[in-house]
C-alpha cells in the first residue's frame, strides 16, 4: 500500500517471520523484535524490553526505507540440480536444506518417470498452495519427494492423497510448525494395505517395512520442501519429534469381530482406500491391558486417556483469546486385537466404545479449569466460556467444582484403530494438536490399470 510498516514480533519468531514474509512475496517487510518471551516477563521487565529494544527497532522500521526486493532464481521443476556421485549428490542436497540429515535416494528423471506412471494426473497439475513457503503441490514435486524418501514407484496413489490433506485448508498445514512439536500420523485403510505390503500386526509404528517407513519420511520431506518448514527458520519446535512410520489398520480382524474401519467413521464406505493425518503432541503405551470383559477393559483405556491429554484440553472448549481452538479436540486410540476382541465379545462396537469413553474418561471440572488456566494469564472458568458460546453446554451442567466433566466434546471425537501385535494387551494414546493439524482424510484415487501396473511393479 507504500505505508510504512513495523511488524512486532518476538525474537525467538524473527527467523520464522522473515521466512514467511518471504513466502508471502514481502521479504523486505520490516520487524521489530520483542526480546526474550512475553509469557514470562513480569509487567516491569516487559516494560524494559519495549523501551530499550522494541522502541527504537520500531522507529527505524518506520522511518527506513526497505532495501528493494532481489529477483530470486529458483530451478524449474524439470531442471538438473546436481550431477556426481552418490555422496555429492548428498552433500549438495544437505548444504542447500532439501534433505534432514538422511541419505535421500537422488531424484533422477527416469526414477521420477517411474512415479508418474502409476498415476493420469498431468504432471504439472497443482493440488493446492502450501504454506508458509505458498509453493504449489503438484504431481511432480510427489514424484520427485517420493524418490528421494525412499518409496516405491506403486506408492504413488498414496503419496497424492497424502499431499491433498495437506493442501487442504482444514487441515491447517500452516501449523505445522508450532512450538510443541507434534507430528503427522497417518492411518491407512482399504485393500491397499495388503497390495502394498503395509505391516499392520506386530512391530506397527516401528520403522522396518518400506512402505509404512518411507511413506512416514515423505510427510517430512514435503513439508520441508514444498511448504518450506525448516528448523531454525521456519519450524520453530521446541523439542520436536522425528517423522512417525504409516499406522495401518489391521481389517481383517475387524471383519472377524464385526467392526468398522477408522475411515468409514471419517465419511467413507467399507473397502475404499483411505488415507487420514492428524498431527498429535505426544502419547503413551497403555501396558497389560488385563481383563476378559470390556467392563474390566474400558475403565483402563479411558483412564490412560485422560492420563496422557493436559493442556491439549484447549482444543476441547478454546480459551477466550481463542475460541477458534473450541471442538479440535480427537484423540487417537490404537487398540491391539487381542484387546479389540476382549471388547467386542461383550457386544460392543467401535461406537460403543465411543460412547464409553465419551461418559467416562471424564476429569473434575476444577482440574480441567486448573489445566487452562495454566496456558492463559487469566483464571478460567468453564461455565464462563459456556456463556460466552465457547464451550458446549455439557460443560457446565452445574456450578460444582467437582463435577466430572469430558475431555472431548462429543463421543465421535475420538478415533479407534485396531492394530499392532495380536498376541498383546497393549494400547497406546495420542493426543491431538487440535486445529494445528486437524483430522482430515481423503481418498487413494488408484490408476484405471492399477493392478497390471502393481503385476509390472512385482516382476521388477
């Protein structure tokens, strides 16, 4: 608009912020640093940083003319890159950010070839733009990204929905970044768990099948490389978690017992393929789940629920500063059959347990209040945020202290999958990032002659 401008940012998001006005075709946008963390500075010390930093920065951000903006040359989709060996290759990758410290498997032409034939989208075809880098996802940059991590040519189909979820708005891609460092996980489901040699029984979530494990990299490389999130810049992890391997359900024990699919509670029929990610903060092993009924077998999985969600109970009822967090809230309950089995021969469905764990894995209401009050410099009052139209009504059934009140906001919020080793009573529970990362699926579109191309694919 030719105003001056200073943008206030904290130091520890100078970095990010630079990079995202980059992406946002502003790299000379001027900023102003807040030194240290706002959130624990008292009123005195905060005062100080404004008047000895932020004041001056903002003034000169104000009264300086911004440096011009530098046409950057970028390769073009089909350009060569690099050319030596296989170690060169690397190190280039390496120095220029495009790989994380792994060996990637150097993305020739004809390996890229390779990716496109199990797809008839047009190469150049763009799914949508990724932030904060606003690059487009297209059908070539998969290809390209699935090599280098390591996929198989007849992985593509799910390398595409992949990306779709992540060009999804819903999703919010643009988290990806947060400081908590959560991480994607995806749940496969359909008959190509089989047809692409997906482990779904012991050792699931452990990286040593090529499908599950190179398919998880490739969710990490894309996003560093196509949205643009890399550490020190963009990704601002505290701690961060290294890429999670593809959870595949286990359906024919779910045939076996009667249950639904993960997907087919996400809006989708029996035997589609399916591909859903949600970004989770953490989770935990539910160990030696014991017991021959689902009444000895529930109170144990809803109990390691809540013992695993904290402050993630902001995506359950939002705070006032917030209210967009409200109702993002799903859990992740991964089951091993042997525990699936125990529940279902006492008559229950997958929504059943839902229901369950809807009315009892409950906490008292001054523990969830304790809870956000932890993450807001105000002392939170659920039955205020009920008022205010923030949290659903069920959250202030009375004025109570100690009334049990959900960590969900309704029995459909919380995600079953069966998987994992057979001939073990163990459970695990993921926490959800809420909007940073929203549950979202999306059909495998598979090629019209996908099985000739999987015979083709097998003989190789």
């Amino acid at each position: 608009m030719g105003l001056p401008s200073a943008s206030l940012v904290t130091e520890g998001f100078i970095a990010q912020g630079q990079m995202t006005a980059e992406g946002s075709g502003m790299p000379n946008l001027p900023l102003a640093a807040i030194s240290g963390h706002t959130d624990i500075y008292n009123d005195e010390e905060f005062q100080n940083v404004i008047e000895t930093v932020t004041l001056d920065e903002t003034i000169k951000a104000l009264t300086t003319q911004p440096e011009d903006i530098k046409p950057v040359h970028e390769p073009g989709p089909r350009d060569i890159v690099s050319k030596g060996t296989f170690e060169e290759v690397n190190q280039y990758f390496y120095e220029n950010k495009w790989q994380e410290g792994i060996p990637i498997v150097p993305p020739t032409m004809e390996k890229v070839e390779k990716f496109l034939k199990f797809t008839t989208r047009a190469a150049d075809e763009v799914l949508g733009e990724l932030l904060p880098d606003r690059r487009e996802a297209t059908i070539w940059n998969i290809a390209v990204n699935g090599v280098m991590a390591g996929c198989r040519p007849e992985y593509m189909p799910v390398l595409i929905a992949i990306a779709e979820v992540l060009a999804d708005p819903r999703y919010g891609v643009e988290h990806s970044s947060n400081t908590p460092g959560a991480e994607e996980l995806i749940t496969i489901n359909g008959p190509i768990i089989k047809e692409l040699e997906f482990n779904y029984t012991q050792g699931a979530l452990r990286v040593g099948f090529q499908a599950n494990t190179s398919i998880g990299r490739f969710v990490r490389l894309y996003l560093r490389n196509v949205a643009g999130f890399l550490p020190h810049e963009t990704d601002k992890g505290t701690f961060g978690n290294t890429w999670r391997v593809v959870l595949a359900e286990n359906e024919d024990f779910l045939a076996s017992i009667g249950w639904k699919p993960t997907s087919f509670y996400q809006g989708f029929k029996e035997g589609d393929n399916v591909v859903t990610i949600a970004r989770y903060t953490s989770g935990g092993v539910l160990v030696s789940v014991f017991g021959d009924t689902a009444d000895k077998v529930l109170p144990c999985l809803g109990d390691g629920l809540v013992r695993h969600i904290g402050w993630e109970l902001i995506f359950t009822t939002g705070l006032p500063a917030n209210p967009g967090f409200a109702r993002t809230q799903r859990p992740h309950l991964i089951l091993s059959p042997c525990i699936a089995e125990v529940i279902a021969k006492s008559g229950y469905s997958k929504k059943d347990v839902q229901r369950y764990l809807y009315e009892n894995a409950r906490i008292p209401a001054w523990r969830f209040e304790e809870l956000l009050s932890w993450m807001s410099p105000e002392k939170i009052d659920l039955c205020q945020l009920v008022d205010a139209g923030i949290a659903p009504k069920q959250f202030c059934e009375s004025n109570d202290p100690s009334r049990m009140v959900p960590i969900v906001c309704s029995s459909d919020d919380f995600l079953i999958t069966v998987s994992g080793d057979p001939l073990r009573n163990n459970a695990y529970a993921f926490t959800s990032n809420g909007i940073f990362g929203y549950t979202t699926s999306k059909k495998i579109e598979l090629p019209p002659n996908w099985k000739e191309l999987l015979r083709e694919a097998r003989v190789r």
